[in-house]
C-alpha cells in the first residue's frame, strides 16, 4: 500500500495556517538587515494574527513562502529555549545581545500564540527538520 506524505506548505494550509506578505522598509532595521529585502508578513490561523518584519538577502528574488517563514519561525522557537547566557555564548555577546533575546522571546510567543496548538508547533517542527 502507498502512502503520500503531504508537502509542508501543504499541512500548514490543511490545518489553516495563511500568509500574506507585502514589501515595504523598515527603517529600524538591525544593522546586519538594513541591505536588504523588507517585508512586512501576517501570519494568520483561527482569528488569529501576527505580523512581523521579515528579511532576505538581495539574491533572493522570490518572496518569502509560507513554508520558509514558518521554517525560520521554527528554527527561532528552538533557539528561544534558550537562557539570556546560553543565547550570548552560542551568538555571542555585544550592545544588541540583551534586545536581541527578548525580541525573539516575544516573536516566540507571538508564534506560539497564532498556532495556539503545542501538539501542532511539535509536528511543525518535525516536518520542518525532518
């Protein structure tokens, strides 16, 4: 018996996840983002939204997909497991350590919040890494 493994893009619009993502600048860009391709993105499931500023490098001609936002989105909730101290010794520490951290708590919890499922952020991640 075959059995069809449906693509990311397809499980997130199956359990309701939208996009919409427009161009535009964010003039308090961070440094390392301010050469770069600004979007402002929605993410949306349930009544339930977040927007958020999203980068890309210059190379990247297409706009941000449903399935690589929610890939970065994934990454960063793993990332956000971390202390203040474990996030600075894996990234580093400078001026923009401390800001850097709670932005993504908050982008986290934002995240968390619009998915509103533990069990589906798990499976997310999952097929994000798989």
């Amino acid at each position: 018996m075959e059995t069809t493994t449906a693509t990311l893009t397809d499980y997130l619009k199956g359990i309701g996840l939208k996009i919409k993502v427009s161009r535009d600048y964010n003039d308090n860009a961070p440094d390392i983002w301010e050469r770069s391709n600004h979007y402002r993105v929605t993410l949306s499931r349930e009544g339930r939204k977040m927007s958020f500023w999203y980068y890309q490098g210059y190379g990247i001609k297409e706009d941000p997909t449903l399935e690589g936002v929610v890939e970065t989105l994934s990454s960063d909730r793993s990332l956000a497991q971390m202390s203040l101290d474990e996030f600075g010794g894996e990234f580093g520490w400078d001026k923009n350590t401390h800001k850097n951290h709670r932005h993504l708590l908050n982008l986290n919890r934002r995240y968390e919040r619009v998915i509103g499922d533990d069990s589906l952020l798990d499976e997310i991640y999952e097929r994000v890494t798989a």
